[in-house]
C-alpha cells in the first residue's frame, strides 16, 4: 500500500463519494464536508452500489463547513459541479496550506484557471471522469457504469503527488490513468460533451439513439465536433478526424444514455453550461475561430438555464 | 358589395374559420370540409371571439368529405396546416375545375410548388396571414390580436381573381393587401418565423421575451436572421439590414409571445418544420449558401418532431 495521506472532500455527490470512497479504500483519510446532506452522511456514511461491488463509504470525519475540518490535507478534491454560482476559491482558501495540492474533479474546460491564477504556488491535479454515476438521494450513490479516470497537472505534467494518487486509485481497481497534457484530454472530452449534452437538452430531452438515428441530427453531431476540433487546434491540440468518426460510432453503438446537462435539465438543477460550452465559445472568440454552432447552442442554453434559475 | 362566389373551405381550425368567416360576412358562400369537428360545426357552427367583435361563423354547407361538396368552386381555401403528412393535392384534385382558383393561407416557403406541378392551370393564391388566432376546441376559435393578410399569385403577379378576394376582406375590415411578389413577403416573414419559433420549442419553451432579454441569444436571433436574408438573396430577393434592426426593436418591445410551433409542441401536434425551416435550408442548399445556424436548428427540430410523432 502507498503511504496514507489526508484528504478534505468538498462535494459529496456521485462524484466525489464514488471516488474519494475508493480513495479511503486504498488508505487515505478523508474529510468530507458535506452541505444538506450532512445529518445523513454523518450518521449513516454514504451506501453506494456499484456495477465493481457494493461498499459504504463512512468518511473518517464528516463535517458542516470546511472550517470546521481537523486535517492538515495534502490535498483538496472539489468535486463539486462547475458553476459560476459556487466560490470554490473563497471555500478552500482557509484550509489550503503550502504543500496542500488541489485535485479538480469536474467536466469542461478552463475550469482549473480562476484556481490556477489565485493559489499560483499550489499544485493543480486535473481530473476527467469517464463514468456514469447519480446521487439518488442524500447518503445513496449510485454507479451504472464505466469508472475510468485521466489525470494530469495544470497546465501540463505529471506531478510525484499526481503520480500518488494515480498509484491509489489503480490499487484499488480504478483505471486511473496519468496524461503529461492533461488538456488534451479535455478537448477531447469536448468533442463528445459539447454535440451531445446540448442537443439532448435542446431537441426535447432527445437520447444519444435519438440524435443518431436522426439523418439531419447526426451530421450536426459531426459538424459541432469538427468546431470543436478547430478551436482545439488554436489553441495548439491536433486532434485528428478518426477520434470523430471514432466518437459517432460508439455513439451510434452504446445503450440510449443521457447525459450530464439533461440529467440536470430534467431535475431543474442549473447545467454547466458555462463550463463545458461557455468556456469553449470564450476560446474561440479569443482566437477568432467561427463556430456558429457552438455559438447557437450556447445561446439557446443560456436561455433554458435562465429559465432553470428564475 | 362585390359579386357572391363560391368557396370550398379545407381546414376549420383557427385561421380557415376565420379568414371564410369573414368571407362570408363579405357575400361569398361557404362549403366547409371538417374532419373530427364535423358534428360540432354542423350543428352550432363556429363561434370565433374576436378583440374585433364576436361572431359566429355558419357556413352554407357543412360537409365531412370533399366530394360530399355541392359547390362548383371559384375558390377552395386550403388553410390546413403545412404538414408532409397531409396530401392537399388528392384532396383537392376531384373538385378542382377549370375556373377554381386555389388559394393557400400557410406559413412557410415552397409551400405552392407541388401544387403548381400538379395544377400548372389553375390560379394559385398565395395568402400570408400575420394574426393571433387559436382554435381552442371544436367549434371555438378565439382571435387575439392582429388580423392582416398579404396576397398575391403564385409564383408572381396579381389576377383578377386576387383583387376581387382582397376587396371582399377589405370590405369586411380584414386589412389584405396585394403584393405582386409574395415570394418577397415570405421571405420578409420568415426572417422573423425562423429564429423565434425555432429558438422557441428549442429553448425548453422560451418567449420572444425571455430570447430577446438573453444578450446571447438575442445576437443569434440576429444571426439566423442574417442567414434568411443571405437564402432570400440567393434567390434575387434583396432585403436590407433595416429590415432585421426592424424585426429585433419590435420583438423586443411586443407583449411575450408564443409562437405557432411552441402552441404546436405544447399541444404534441406535428410543427411546420419542414414548411419554415426544412424548406428554407433546402434552397440554401441548393444554392449553396451556408448557413450552419439554420442548418443545426432544423436538425434538432427535426428530432424534436420524430419525438412528437413517435
């Protein structure tokens, strides 16, 4: 087993339960700090079913705010989602010490930045999850399917503590795999989130098979991950056309799934839409790269997001 | 008054009751051809609530079946909605004589063509209505606000038979004015039609309010709007920037407004795509004219009406 570390969680959902649960598997402490869910966590742990096997994760200390923590961490995983509305950096400031790295576990893209220019001398471990993972209810996580995780630093290498974690995670049988451009992998996270999380929101809560199996939908599809591809490009990521074509065939393949937004959408919660399409428009237009694609989809969410908030 | 004439009337949903019901009100006679509303419209007629005084319509012969009709038409008014699904040239076609011209109140572009190929002889009127009116159930029809209608011959010009139906609405109070390229005027229309009834359904539901007050989508409105005006002029239609600022300063200003494929999608009733926007993109096509926006719209509309249809 590789030494024990501390760990301070903010964000008990699917995410981080799943994760910094396997995390503690592989001996890590954790402290988690919880919001409405804390009487249940801190009573009766977090259950989580699992397609890799049931287990119920019961944080070494559970907290209300992350004050009120008692770890000197080395590290911080946010896994919380990517909204504007949250204040990630106000949040972990208290507890962020010189050796402290942060682990960000979120979908999209620029999201490490803000965290990046206010804590300069902390190490960024930048996190994408592949995996298909709800919080049911408070204390009840439930994982349907896939597991696997990339991880890097930001903006790029592959820190000695990011090689720790990646250590812990593949001890315990999670696929954790380390990428020297982490943002690399984001775009290429991108070309998939961007056609399909928007277009499931927007065509009427439409499935992957639906999007497919739709002629005029399933070019769009391509088209939206050809901007994409552009935009990666101006910013120095070749991604070439087979990781497209690539994408739309498992896509045409895999079980109707929905996705992230419109789970969101259906459960009135706010989307990342600044995270996964906001941040990627920004990009473009900071590079003068067309993608009126992009663009409308970005508009037309902003509208439904409103609409979530009002 | 005007010399009487006969009219067929196909479609007694809101718009066919009450353009024939003003029709009648100017001297001509009505057979009207219902579908499920036919034992309502037999027995008490249509009762239209109008902000320009109520009336009811009764027209002189009610009938459940086209060929069930008495008259030798002057006119059939096809006024059904512009759906794939419903096949007006086999309707029409055993009561179209020699003399009948065929006038068309519908939204959308191309809408004429495949009557024009079926009946190279027959007159063709083209009506385009700007008027909120809605059938609230069978036999009831409530008319809201506005009320004008543009008129000309299809593909251009302006018969006799045109100006002896406008002088009949006009001599009713319905303001109809003629136009001898009412191509042109659908083009002027769809500049509006395509990005608030698109963004509408897509939007999850939004109003022309809630577009115009999202700065984003706000400018892709003036986006597809540019993509419309780029198609129409493909098509010799010229249609200045004036015409676009126009449109946007008074959607910003009129009361929140539901457009006719949002009333459609709310009500799970096929939507026009194919009329206003499959159409539009068909001859940017043809054309060669790009226009991504409109392309991607169209594509999710599509899934969106595959869903409702399913």
């Amino acid at each position: 087993m590789e030494k024990s570390c501390n760990i301070i969680l903010l964000g008990t959902g699917a995410i981080g339960s799943y994760y910094c649960g396997k995390l503690q598997q592989a001996g890590a402490k954790i402290s988690a700090v919880c919001r409405s869910d804390y009487e249940t966590v801190k009573s009766e742990g977090i259950n989580i079913k699992s397609i890799k096997g049931d287990f119920i994760f019961t944080p070494d200390e559970t907290v209300n705010s992350i004050s009120k923590s008692s770890f000197n961490a080395d590290y911080i995983v946010i896994a919380t989602k990517a909204l504007p509305s949250i204040d990630i950096i106000s949040l972990i400031k208290p507890k962020l010490l010189e050796h402290t790295a942060i682990i960000l576990i979120q979908n999209g893209i620029d999201v490490e930045i803000s965290l990046h220019k206010a804590f300069p001398n902390n190490e960024i471990i930048s996190c994408i999850a592949f995996i298909c993972v709800t919080r049911e209810s408070y204390g009840k996580v439930s994982h349907a399917d896939y597991g696997r995780l990339v991880i890097g630093n930001y903006p790029k290498g592959v820190s000695e503590k990011a090689n720790h974690i990646a250590k812990l995670f593949n001890s315990v049988g999670v696929d954790c795999e380390t990428q020297d451009e982490i943002l690399y992998a984001r775009w290429k996270k991108l070309i998939w989130n961007i056609p399909f999380n928007s277009m499931s929101v927007l065509a009427n809560r439409a499935s992957t098979k639906e999007i497919m199996d739709n002629e005029n939908s399933a070019i769009i599809a391509k088209k939206i991950m050809k901007e994409v591809v552009s935009i990666a490009k101006s910013e120095g990521y070749l991604i070439n056309d087979e990781v497209i074509e690539k994408n739309l065939a498992d896509t045409a393949k895999m079980t109707p799934y929905k996705t992230s937004m419109l789970l969101d959408f259906e459960n009135s919660r706010p989307m990342e839409v600044e995270a996964i399409i906001g941040n990627t428009f920004r990009i473009a237009q900071k590079n003068s790269i067309s993608v009126p694609i992009i663009e409308a989809l970005y508009a037309m969410l902003s509208v439904v997001n409103d609409k979530l908030m009002s």
